[in-house]
C-alpha cells in the first residue's frame, strides 16, 4: 500500500477512510493455475498421451555431507554433494490404445528399457506456455491400474511412476 499523506493525521474520531486518503496499488500478476497443463513425450505423438489427470515428483534437493573440523564443537560443515531429483508420477484415466502404454509393456514385460524425454508444460488461460520442465532419460519404475470394483462407478485410473536423470526449467 501506499500512502498519499499520513491517514492518521486526518482522521478524527466519527470520520470515515476517504479514498483520498489511502491509494491502494494495482495487481500486475497473479500465480499462475496448476489445472491447466500437459505432459509431452517424445516417444509419442498422441493427442491423448498429453493428458493427464495429475502430475507430482517435481522437485530437486541436494544430499549434504558432513564434515567435523578438529576443534571446533559447536557445529560441523555441510557440504552440498549431488543433486537427487524424486520419482515422477503421473496418474490419468485408462487409455486402450496409447504410445505411452506401448513403451511401459516394453519395459515390465519384454525388460527393454527405452529411455525418453517429456515435457510437463504448464499453460495460460489462452493455452500458451507460461513454464516447463523438461525431464531427460525417464524410464517406467512402476505401473499401476485403481481397483476394479463392481459396487462403484468409477473411471479406471492408470498410475505410470517414471524415474529420470534430472530436469530443467524453461
């Protein structure tokens, strides 16, 4: 907020805040959703394979060592070793026929592993790309299908948790 004059200064007891008296400023940006994205692969080119209904395992940290200096007992140095990046999982509705689920049969059931790039792209309300992180060398760790139940209606939910190399962010 911004203050023309001092609002305590002119405002008495009864009196009410004037709009002369307290300039609010203007909201340039607003963060952006987190419901409108998609997931690119490079081993497909499948309009359906971009969709999906969540995606986590987006973050990097570092492993520390630790080191003690003789002497010194108060603390001990942490030094940053490597970065360790997390399993990304991607969950969306079942799909009979995709490239996505091709690549992950080859991997569980024929153990040929082929490694692939993605791009998780978050877009605007006018469907332009406002980030992405590109993720190198993924393979299939785990693939899942949600419960079958006869007593639910419910869409079955296919589960593909992916480790990577690393990412970055564009």
């Amino acid at each position: 907020m911004k203050w023309r004059s001092s609002p305590w200064k002119s405002r008495t007891k009864g009196s009410r805040w004037s709009a002369n008296t307290l300039i609010m400023a203007t909201v340039d940006y607003y963060p952006p959703l987190g419901f409108y994205y998609k997931v690119e692969f490079s081993i497909s080119r499948q309009k359906n394979d971009v969709r999906f209904q969540s995606v986590s395992g987006l973050s990097v940290e570092y492993d520390y060592e630790s080191f003690k200096e003789g002497g010194e007992n108060r603390f001990e140095h942490k030094l940053p070793v490597r970065t360790k990046y997390s399993d990304m999982v991607l969950r969306r509705g079942m799909l009979t026929d995709s490239d996505v689920y091709k690549w992950c049969l080859k991997a569980f059931r024929d153990r040929e592993f082929e490694p692939a790039d993605l791009n998780i792209i978050l877009m605007n309300e006018k469907g332009e790309p406002l980030r992405t992180w590109s993720i190198t060398h993924a393979i299939p760790k785990k693939w899942s299908v949600s419960d079958l139940n006869a007593n639910e209606n419910a869409i079955v939910i296919e589960t593909l948790e992916l480790t990577y190399r690393y990412f970055t962010i564009h």
